[in-house]
C-alpha cells in the first residue's frame, strides 16, 4: 500500500505563526463560537497535515499565544466594581481619542474614547476610583468635546451593549443581533461599554504627549485650510488628511458610501504609503542606515495624530518592518509581512479581528499584493518580445507598452480591491457597489496629487496673500473635482441587490479568491475563481427570488409599533414608523439580509420625534427616497424640524392617506391599519394594528386566504415579527 507523503508547500515559519495568531484569536476572542472553533480546528488540523513538522509547531505556538492574549484582554475589559447593568453617575474621565481635533468648524466624532479615572454612582457621597476604556456619546453631535489629554467630569449613563432585538420561534425568544455586532465594536476598540452624557464640564486642561502632538497637527491643519471658505471642504481635508472622521456631513457621506469610495476618508495604507514615498524622498540626502529609522519615526508620529486605527497601523507595521529589514539588508516577502502586521495588532487587541475596518484593510491589501505579483509575471513575459527588436521601433514600442501596463495595471488593481472587499461589504452592511471600480480608477490621479498640494498649501501659508489665496483655491478646485467624481459615478452606478451570504459562504469565496491570485497551477486558480463567480451569481439570483415579506416590530425603546412590506424581486420596501435607533438599525438589516438596497417610502402615523427615531441610524445604511408626512397640529414645526435635521437630502412629502401609490393608512388613536398596493404588481396586502391588553396585535389579511395574527407583548427589548407569503 502506497504510503501518502506531505506536499511540499511554500511556506514560511512566520508566515504559519502569524496565520496560528489569527486563527487562535478567531477562537478565543470569539468565546468559543462555533465559527471560530471550527475555523481554528480546521487551521491546525491543515498545518499538521500539509505542513512540516516545524512549520506546523509555529502555527501552533501562534494559536497558544494569541489564546493567552485573548484571556488577558477579556480580563482587561471589566470595569471592577460595578454592576453588570446601566448605572447612573459621575464620571470623571480623561479624553484619549486623537480624532478630536480643536479647529473651529469641524465637529468631534460621532464616539471617542476616554479613558475612566474615577465615578460617583446615584446615592454615593464620594468618587471612587475606576479604570478602563469608554466610548462617550455627547449630548448634542454638534458640541465641541473636550481636547485630546484634558480630564472632564461627565454625567451620563454607562452602559452596557444589548442584543438589538429578539423574534419568537416555536413559542421561545431568539436573540437577533443584527449585522453589526455593538459588542464588538466596543471590543475592538478596547472597550465594553459605552458612555453617554448627559452633561459634560472641562476639569483639568490637556496635558502629556497625545496633547503636545494633538495641538501640533492641529496647527498645521488650521495652516493648511487658512483662506478655505468653503465648510464641505474643511471638513474633507480633516477627514482625508488626518482621520478627523466626524465632520463629514451626511450628504457627502452618502454619496461617497454609495460610490465605494468611502475609505479615503479614513487614515489607511494609501494615505500613509503616499506619506512615506514624499518623506522618502525628501530624506534621500541622510545616508541609507539613516534615512529608513527616520522614515519609520516620522510615519509613526503622522499614524498617532491620526487615531492609529486597524489600517493605518498596519501601513505603520509594515513600513516599520520594511525599513528594518532594509537598515540590516535582509528580505521577507510582501506577504508574509503583511501577515506579521495582522499578527502583532491581533495580540495586542485579539478582538480587533471582528473587527470590519480591520478585515477590509488585510484582505483587500493582501489580495492586492498577491495581484501584483501575478501582473508582474505578465509585464516580463508581454516585454519579451522587446529583446528582439532592434533599431528606432524599440523605443516607441518599450513607452507604448509602459503606458499600457500601468493603466492594465491601475485597472486590475481597482477590480482586484473590489472583489477583496465585496464579500466583507455585502455580510456587514448589504452593499455590493461594482461601480466603485470606476470611481476609484478615476480618482487615482486626484489622490495621488492631494498630498502634494497639501504641501504645497502648507508652505504657501508662510508666505500669506495671494499666494496662500491660491492655494486654498487650489486645494479647493481638487476636492470639488473629488466630489463631483464621487456624486456622478454614485448617480450612474446602482447598488446591485444581493442576499446577505452566510459566514461559511464568504470564507469560501476568499478562498477562491486567494486560490485565483496566489496559485500557479492554472487548473486550481480557475476552480478558484469558477467557485467566486458562481458564489456572486447566487447572491443576486437569490435576491431576484426571495418571497415578499411583511416585517413588525414593537418594544424596545419606543411604544409605537413598526410595519414594513418589502418586495425583493423588485428592490422595494416601504415603511410605517421609525421609532427608536434599535428599530432603524434591525430594520435596515432585515431589508439587506433580502437584497432590498433602498426604502422607497417611509409613512408616519403621527407628528412626533418618537415616530422618527430610528431615522438616522437607518440612513447610515439605507438610503430612503421620501418620507410621506402625516396631519400635523400644532407642535408639527418641532417634528418637521427634527425630521429636517435627520435626513436634510430626503424629500418630505405633505399628508397623503393614498401613499402616493404603495400604501393607504387609516390612522385612529389605538389602531391604524395599512393597505399596501403595488401597480407594478399583484401583491396586495392589509395590516391591522391594534392596541390590546398584553401588547400590539398585528392582523394581516389578504384576498382568499385566512387571516394572520400575531401579538407582540409590551417589553423593553424590541420583538420582531417577519411573514412571508
């Protein structure tokens, strides 16, 4: 009998021990899910087999490790001392967050984090001391926060993540997390629960070294938008330039999400690679052991002034590793640092691995490098026939074939870094954007010129005037080309509607995906991409399948019920009420998970701000085409206003108990009842709502066929209700 014989593989020990480190972390971070025990089981069960022996101890020791760091971390989260509740107090706490910048005009993020020094509970004479890492939600989104190292005293709620929803299955209550995990969120960052203020007052000014180099960038940056009249501007170049991501104002968000190119506004390896090229090159004159430890110094102090988020450390980590290499005159593959880099982020934050920023910044980077090798291969072997050309044609050929290669080239990368994030894109947050190829294509010229004329604005607002006027208007004249590239290809190019893919579905599709860029046989590569492209396939097809549904959800932090019908074959849903962030948010989830890209109509049964609620969290992830208002009385200003506030793009339409063509409401004080008609359609469908003693009662009748009811009991979790015809 033939005795089978391990494939000699490719790979390298560090390259198995960072790929042990990411596979533990999925493990333990996770508590031990099924996903990521499996993903670790199967990881070391595959090096034990195809590995040799010493390369297979490395992945192992990576997964020990990143199991020690992960017990660590959890320990590190609990806040010792408090209930595992919301508690009510005084919180005196120091701002840590780098994003928060003092240049007037551009407000703070939407969440920063500080870092908790003491708290003094409801009831309790004096502060006690406390430590760890909060998330703080201001009162008021436009307020000014405190500076970077300043110590405040914060009254607010500390609270801790909750499930977003439960549904009822066979009598029995099912938790419904959503997409976007709070939890994780919070781990990812270091915290585990979030504080929000209700009052805030500065104790101690900003003080330490955060501070010192805060109010540095902050006086380059007030140099750089000095004469800068336009506000959408300023905000940009604060978002691009150093990551002060919370002045982007919705509409430009918007236009930005749905072009694909939303990445540039949050500090990663495009913003700190063309950093460190222009850094280089101004330190060519230091000798070669010097100019590297210089370069990996200064990137440093740009990547803390800028937060130093998943991306732009791992830029940071991989720079620094390649200058070390290139001091010593050693050499490791692209890949395997790029590896090394996921490795020591993970160790030092093991939960960071759920997180989406983070798995965007590796996948889509290590799939680029794995593409550019594979082009290489193709630019030696399309020059070949360049060796045998002789006389004037050689040169003419040699420049024509340059241009050809880096537009190939620009092209391939921009389709590469799609198909590297769409999986993760589609999973998170229900977008599959195949138009943000062209977008990011026409704006590699734009970017690539931006830091320069940063620069060149910096050192022009020495000199005062016109020549500081002429910069502004320059860098002006670059973000308005920016927008307009944005706003056209997010006008031409539709979101395509995709179901939500399962966990096990988009590992495979990476696999297929880093089967087809980093494999030479060309037999395997084809599998891997025949196995993508049927994978993408299905996610539409899927879509164009899915049966209407009519969703209903009630509880949580609002007593007005939710009712939405969505149509999926035609990427239509529209919506009753939108009370509460926890309604907004699983509702755009449960429209992604069927393939709807948008609500065509949201429909209010009354003129308060409760009904209105979840209109900003759902905006972040679904755009909605108009908001049919209803009568309004006298306090109507106060909710046009707020609605105004929410969706400044959106189109209020007046009272129409038609609905303008999908939906008729009859609104009384304890009942409304919604008819949904589609023209384009035959689905018709009527839903009863009803206020009884144990909670809303949902009736839905339809022509010959019986009529469906359900109660959803009073609670402060918020239940959902989904039937599908």
């Amino acid at each position: 009998m033939r005795q089978w014989k391990k494939p000699e593989l490719p790979v390298r020990a560090e390259l198995a021990f960072a790929a042990g480190i990411i596979a533990g972390a999925c493990c333990f971070a996770s508590g031990f899910s099924a996903a990521g025990t499996v993903t670790a089981a199967v990881f070391l069960a595959a090096a034990g087999l195809l590995l040799p022996p010493r390369i297979a101890l490395a992945a192992a020791a990576g997964a020990v490790l990143a199991g020690a760091a992960a017990v660590h971390d959890h320990r590190s989260l609990k806040l010792d001392g408090l209930p595992e509740r919301n508690v009510y107090g005084t919180f005196r706490v120091k701002v840590t967050d780098r994003r928060i910048t003092a240049v007037p005009g551009i407000p703070p993020p939407r969440l920063f984090s500080a870092e908790l020094l003491s708290r003094r509970l409801t009831g309790e004479p004096e502060f006690r001391p406390l430590s760890g890492t909060v998330l703080l939600r201001l009162p008021d989104p436009e307020q000014a926060a405190p500076p970077v190292g300043s110590v405040a005293e914060v009254e607010g709620t500390l609270e801790l993540p909750t499930h977003q929803a439960v549904r009822r299955v066979d009598g029995k209550l099912q938790i419904e997390t959503g997409g976007m995990d709070f939890a994780s969120y919070l781990a990812g960052r270091g915290a585990s629960r979030s504080l929000r203020a209700e009052q805030i007052q500065m104790k101690e000014p900003p003080s330490g070294f955060d501070a010192g180099l805060c109010r540095i960038r902050d006086a380059v940056l007030e140099r750089v938008l000095s004469q800068v009249s336009s506000d959408s501007v300023r905000r940009l170049a604060a978002a691009l330039f150093f990551g002060v991501s919370g002045g982007l104002d919705s509409g430009s968000r918007r236009a930005f999400i749905d072009s694909g190119t939303v990445h540039l506004f949050s500090v990663s390896g495009m913003h700190v690679a063309i950093l460190a090229g222009l850094l280089l090159w101004e330190l060519r004159l230091f000798p070669f052991r010097v100019r590297y430890p210089l370069l990996a110094g200064l990137v440093l102090l740009y990547v803390i002034s800028t937060g130093a988020n998943a991306p732009a450390m791992r830029a940071f980590y991989m720079i620094a590793l390649m200058c070390l290499l290139r001091t010593l005159l050693l050499y490791t593959p692209t890949f395997n640092t790029l590896c090394l880099a996921a490795a020591l982020l993970v160790l030092a934050n093991p939960p960071l691995v759920f997180d989406v920023g983070f798995q965007y910044s590796f996948v889509i980077t290590g799939v680029l490098i794995l593409a550019s090798q594979r082009f290489h291969d193709y630019k030696e072997l399309a020059g070949e026939q360049l060796n045998y050309m002789l006389g004037a044609g050689r040169g003419g050929a040699a420049a024509r074939l340059y241009r050809l290669n880096h537009l190939l080239f620009a092209v391939a990368g921009c389709t590469v870094a799609f198909l590297g994030g769409a999986a993760i894109s589609l999973r998170m947050q229900g977008l599959l954007l195949p138009g943000s190829i062209a977008a990011n294509l026409l704006l590699l010229p734009v970017v690539a010129v931006l830091f320069p004329i940063l620069f060149l604005k910096l050192t022009l607002s020495f000199c005062g005037g016109a020549l500081n006027a002429a910069g502004a208007w320059l860098l002006t004249a670059v973000f308005d080309l920016l927008g307009a590239i944005t706003s056209a290809t997010a006008e031409l190019f539709d979101r395509i509607p995709a179901v939500r893919p399962s966990l096990f579905e988009v590992w495979l599709f990476y696999l297929g995906l880093f089967l087809l860029l980093g494999v030479r046989s060309r037999r395997i590569a084809f599998s891997g991409g025949a196995v993508m492209l049927l994978l993408a396939v299905s996610w539409i097809f899927r879509a164009n399948c899915e049966p209407p549904a009519v969703i209903a959800m009630a509880g949580g932090r609002s007593d007005i019920p939710l009712v939405a019908v969505a149509e999926p074959t035609r990427n239509l849903a529209v919506a009753v009420n939108l009370p509460g962030g926890d309604s907004g948010a699983m509702l755009a989830e449960l429209l992604r998970r069927r393939g709807v890209t948008e609500l065509e109509a949201a429909y209010l049964t009354r003129p308060r701000r409760d009904a209105v609620a979840g209109l900003p969290a759902l905006l972040r992830t679904l755009p909605v085409r108009r908001i049919v208002l209803p009568e309004l009385d006298r306090h109507g200003w106060r909710f046009t206003d707020s609605l105004e506030r929410y969706a400044p793009e959106t189109p209020l339409l007046p009272s129409d108990r038609s609905g303008g063509g999908f939906c008729r409401i009859l609104d009384q004080k304890t009942h409304f009842e919604v008819e949904y008609f589609n023209p384009g359609s035959t689905f018709k469908v009527k839903i009863s709502v009803d206020q009884c003693d144990s909670g809303w009662r949902f009736t839905l009748r339809r022509p010959e066929a019986p009529d469906t009811v359900r109660v959803i009991a009073y609670g402060s979790v918020l239940e959902i209700w989904e039937h599908e015809f």
